[in-house]
C-alpha cells in the first residue's frame, strides 16, 4: 500500500513478532523514501517493479523472488533489507490484489469504479484514495504503541544522504482528518489487506528467525 504509515503499522506488528529493533521499521518505509528522493522516475528500481499477471490482474508489481535472489546473501542479517522486503511484499498485495477490486481500466484517462460502475477521472481516484490514505493513517496512528517524533529522529540520524533525510522529514508525518469518509477503500478490505500481509510477510520472516 502506498500509505506509508501503513507500512510503519505492519513492520511494528512484525518487530514485536520477530523481536527486531528499529533498523526493520527504517527498511519498511525505505523503497518509498528513496522513490521520493530520487523522483518518480526512479520507482521501478526502488520498488524492482517487473510488468506482468499477477493474481489474474496485469500490471507492474514488484518481483519478490528477483528481490530475494539478488539479496540472499544479506538478508539473513540486514533487518533493513528484511523490512525492505516487507514493504515490497505488501506493496505487491495492495496493487496485484487489492486495487483491482475497487477499480476497471476504461481508458489511458478513466477508470470505472466497481461499487457502482461509475466513470471516474484517474487523477480524481488518485486524490481520494491519498484522501483515504490520510484517513486511514490518522487510525493507525491511534493504534501504534510507539513514540512517532522520536522514531521519526531516529530514521532521520540512520542516513546522510540530504535528500533522503528531506523525504523523511516531509513525508513520515502525522495525519489529524477530522469529519471525513472513506471515498474508495472499504474498511473491510483495509482489515483483509492487513491481515494477508502481515501473514505473506511472516511467511518469509519464519524462514529467517525460525
């Protein structure tokens, strides 16, 4: 999902699973830093996205088994490469399995909306599914047992890069939506969506830790 305190969200789940340190958390939001950092152009390497049919869906998710080869060696010991992983793991869920239900291509401009097959403009589903994204990261929030300034230092004092410190400064921020409803995602896809990942996720982690 590209919500990134989702990602946060999950990773903390796992953390406490697994028994990790904040290094994991750092990997979890790190394919969405560097994309951010270095442009958008640059999101089929930072995602290693691979264009193909996915679940019965088409389009560019990322390649977990191409992820996991060209990094076996270091993954056993790298919790950022292992939050990393999770991160393109749940990314691959939300747009292989999840999109396609709230959504039909029409054209290069257009989708249809599948809960009640009306046009809409893709520039107009964008803005309300990053409405649906503040909404839902307000929630998860709530629920997170963690001090989100501090943690937000922290990210900030693992790397040197200047740009990348900029995206985490302008994107790992709270969200306060007050009075607002969800325009796309449902909450019961949300609960299924994180509920799947974090089991596609641990799936992989047991391998390690187990």
């Amino acid at each position: 999902m590209s919500s990134i305190i989702s990602h946060v969200y999950m990773g903390n789940i796992l953390k406490e699973k697994y028994n990790l340190g904040n290094e994991f958390l750092y990997g979890s939001i790190l394919p969405d830093m560097l994309a951010k950092s270095e442009g958008p152009q640059t999101r089929e390497l930072t995602h290693h996205l691979r264009h193909g049919i996915l679940y019965g869906n088409e389009g560019d998710f990322p390649d977990i088994e191409r992820f996991i080869n060209d990094n076996n060696k270091i993954l056993p010991n790298s919790q950022m490469m292992q939050g990393y992983l999770a991160h393109l793991i749940e990314d691959m869920l939300w747009f292989s399995v999840y999109i396609p239900k709230f959504i039909l291509n029409y054209d290069e401009d257009t989708y249809i909306l599948k809960k009640d097959s009306s046009f809409i403009k893709r520039d107009v589903f964008w803005n309300n599914m990053y409405s649906d994204y503040s909404i839902l990261d307000e929630r998860l929030i709530k629920k997170l047992n963690i001090d989100f300034d501090a943690l937000k230092e922290e990210f900030l004092k693992i790397t040197d890069d200047a740009n990348l410190k900029e995206a985490i400064s302008n994107n790992f921020n709270k969200h306060e939506i007050k009075d607002k409803s969800l325009e796309i995602i449902s909450e019961e896809d949300f609960e299924k969506y994180i509920s799947n990942s974090l089991e596609k996720v641990s799936l992989v982690l047991d391998k390690i830790y187990n």
